[in-house]
C-alpha cells in the first residue's frame, strides 16, 4: 500500500507564523487536504514593521529561532517538500531581504515574498477540496495583519484583485490612512455596481474564530447580523475580558475586533448579507499546490 506524501507549508504573516504539514489525498476525483501539524506562533513582525519599517534584532532573534524549530519539525515528519512564503510585513520591510538571506544561509530555507494576487489564487485553488460550487461569483476576502486582499472570482477563474494596506496589526498600531478607506470604498464601487450577484467567502485566523463563535454548522454561511453583534460586543470589552468570555488566544483578543471592522465594512458596502468560511487559508493552498506539483 502505498502511503501519502506529506508537505509542509510555512506562512510568514503581519501577525503570526505558521507552519501546516498535511497529507493530500486524491480519491475517485475528490481531493482533501489531511492536517497532520498546524503550529502557529504570535511574532507580529507588523508591531516593528508598521512603526518603525524595519524588523529589529528582537524579533529577528524569534523569528530566526521559529525557523530553526519549523525545520526541525518538517525533518521529523520526513516531509516531501515544502514552501516557504512572507506576506505584508515581510515585504515592506527594509531589511526583509537581508533577514531572508540569513535564513537561507542559517537553515538553507528560502522565503519567497509573495504579492496578493498570489496568495489570493494559493487560498482558492483549496477551493474545490471543499463542497463549493465553482460556477457562481465570489467575493474572496481574506484578512491579514498587515493587509487586505479582495478577490472577485467567477466561474472558478480569478477576475480582479486586489490588495489594501488596510489589516489588524495596522489598525491597531493606528497606521491606516483614512485615503486607503477611501481606495477600498472606490473599489468596491465595481462590485456594487456590477450585474453579478456576489457570494462572500471569508478567510483567516478571524474569521474562522467569528464563524467558531456563530456555532454554525460547517460551511453554512454566517449571518452579516450574527457578526455584527458579536463585534458590537467584543468591541465593548477590553481584551482581558474578550480573552475571558469568549476564550480566545491573547494574541487573538485584540485584532478580532479591527478584523470585525473590516470584513462588516466591506460586506455593507457590498450590500451582501453572509459570509461563507471554508476554513482554508494560505497554508492549506500551498500544501495543495506542492501535491499537484508532483501529481
């Protein structure tokens, strides 16, 4: 019997690191992506980049010692292949490259820095592991630390795209220009104003936590009121008290709230009333992209 490859994926986010080692299956056409190992670790390397533009010796330390460890994982799991990629922070960063290099030099892991459309076209290939129809139009969302990227996808085929330097970590260290709401609004004017009738699909870590929270059955859509009423009143508590009530990560308990912000923001203007969340995300997409790789 022949058993599986493993992949692995690690995903350099504004606000956490990653690291998915997953088995793909492909049986009788139906594809599903099998977590073996999902660590997740706060660095925020937006808290540096978004202040200073820069990533400092703090947290280049963490970061360094977070690869060492994800390595060392992947050998014990003996994984097949695995991919590397940094989003917002990473990217902005002056020295990005130069942390990159020493990471490669360190533990021979190369970091790909990867643009929003990519990341937007990794999440959504996943798509068809889940039972979603390929034939309607979407509005893919996906909120990051550091960012925002809105995708409109239609008939299983990527439209439009595009990123906005609008995401929790941001928001949170008050780094979000009043004219990037403004871009966002002029954008979504297309969308409003299109003849297509929009679906909604949410992606990341807060969503997926707002979706755990709506107690909705898997992929049944969440209502645009039940998240606002869940903001409404994650907003009127401080972060000890979210962290409490709702039990969330304390790395968690704040950026919630700004994430609540921006998918409502976004889904009034849009005029759509649910969100569906598949629960995928970028690592998921590059462990499926590695198995087509080699199948």
């Amino acid at each position: 019997m022949n058993f599986p490859d493993r992949y692995a994926a690690i995903d350099i986010g504004s606000n956490g690191m990653r690291l998915l080692i997953a088995k793909v299956f492909e049986i009788e056409g139906v594809t599903s992506v099998q977590k073996l190992s999902l660590v997740r670790v706060p660095i925020r390397l937006g808290e540096d980049v978004f202040n200073n533009g820069y990533i400092t010796e703090k947290k280049k330390e963490k970061f360094i010692k977070t690869i060492k460890v994800y390595k060392l994982l992947m050998d014990i799991y003996e994984v097949k292949d695995f991919r590397a990629v940094a989003t917002s922070a990473m990217r902005e960063a002056t020295n990005g490259n130069e942390i990159a290099q020493l990471i490669k030099k360190e533990t021979d892991i190369d970091i790909s820095l990867i643009d929003g459309e990519m990341e937007a076209d990794l999440i959504f290939s996943t798509i068809h592991t889940q039972n979603i129809s390929k034939e309607d139009s979407y509005l893919f969302i996906d909120v990051g630390g550091g960012s925002t990227e809105i995708t409109i996808f239609n008939k299983g085929k990527r439209v439009e795209s595009k990123s906005f330097k609008i995401g929790t970590v941001r928001l949170l260290q008050d780094k979000v220009e009043e004219s990037n709401w403004q871009e966002l609004d002029k954008w979504l004017e297309n969308v409003v104003n299109s003849d297509r009738d929009f679906k909604a699909i949410g992606t990341g870590g807060n969503i997926n936590r707002y979706f755990k929270l709506s107690k909705n059955a898997h992929l049944q859509p969440v209502k645009f009121e039940v998240i606002n009423d869940l903001y409404t009143d994650l907003s009127s508590l401080t972060k000890e008290e979210r962290s409490e009530k709702y039990r969330l990560r304390y790395d968690r308990a704040d950026v919630i709230v700004p994430a609540g912000k921006i998918y409502l923001t976004i889904l009034e203007k849009c005029g759509i009333d649910e969100i569906i969340v598949p629960k995928i995300g970028l690592s998921d997409g590059i462990v499926y992209y590695l198995f087509k790789q080699y199948n």
